[in-house]
C-alpha cells in the first residue's frame, strides 16, 4: 500500500490508473514527492479515499485529494523461453514496430526501460501475431 495524491476523477474506491512520469510542473511542488512515489509505467488501485485535499496547479480543479493505492498485476509480452511463474526476470524491448498491432500496447512499452527485472506472476494464451516467439504474462 502506498499513499498519494490523484486528481478527483481517480477518488473512487477500485479505480485503477496508470502512473507514468511527473510533469515538468511540478519539479516546483512541495508535494511532488507524494503525488511522485509510484513506479513509471506501473497499475495501480484505489483502496482507500482519505478525503484530504491539496492545492494542485496542473490538475482539473486545482486540486489533488489523498488516496491509498496497491499496485497491480499488468501484462506484458515476454520471450516464451522465460516465461514462467514465479521467474524473476530482465526486460529486453522486443525489435518490433508495429505499433498497429492488437498487443502493441502491451508489447512495445515505451515506459519499461530495458534491463527493468520484474516477477512474471501468470503465463497468458496471448502469443505474438508476428511469429516472434512471445506470449502475454502478467508481471508484478
């Protein structure tokens, strides 16, 4: 469990976003630390709404309330050799880019930088439309 701030559409208890980077604006925030302690390219869920507010000058409102979150479980492509449950192992970017393809958004991921280590929780039917020899895992 992990506590920040998220802009009010993201309030409801179950909802679950993405977190990507911080904006340029906010290297100036006092807060930046609490809105920015999550891991890039990461799910996460609202467990709990604190109902806490704080001043925000990039979010709809200007404002961020105070949530409790958990990471969740997200897929990705991995090579099939490595693909096993429980298997601690080091993303490679694929050398695909077919960004029309149906599984690009969780194949080539422009947020997971190579030699990231991840945990493969679940091996998926998923396999690569292009013959690569990937299939979908659910990583934590």
């Amino acid at each position: 469990m992990v506590i920040t701030l998220v802009p009010k559409n993201l309030t409801k208890e179950g909802s679950i976003f993405q977190y990507f980077s911080p904006a340029q604006e906010c290297n100036v925030c006092n807060l930046k630390n609490v809105c920015h302690n999550l891991t890039p390219g990461s799910y996460y869920k609202i467990t709990k709404f604190r109902q806490k507010e704080h001043k925000c000058f990039i979010h709809e409102g200007d404002k961020v309330y105070t949530v409790e979150a958990e990471e969740v479980a997200r897929s990705i492509m991995i090579p099939r050799k490595i693909a096993k449950e429980g298997a601690r192992v080091t993303y490679r970017r694929p050398e695909c880019d077919d960004y029309d393809c149906n599984l690009a958004d969780i194949c080539i991921l422009s947020y997971m930088k190579d030699k990231s280590k991840f945990k493969v929780n679940n091996v998926l039917k998923n396999k690569c439309p292009r013959d690569f020899d990937l299939i979908e895992a659910k990583i934590e």
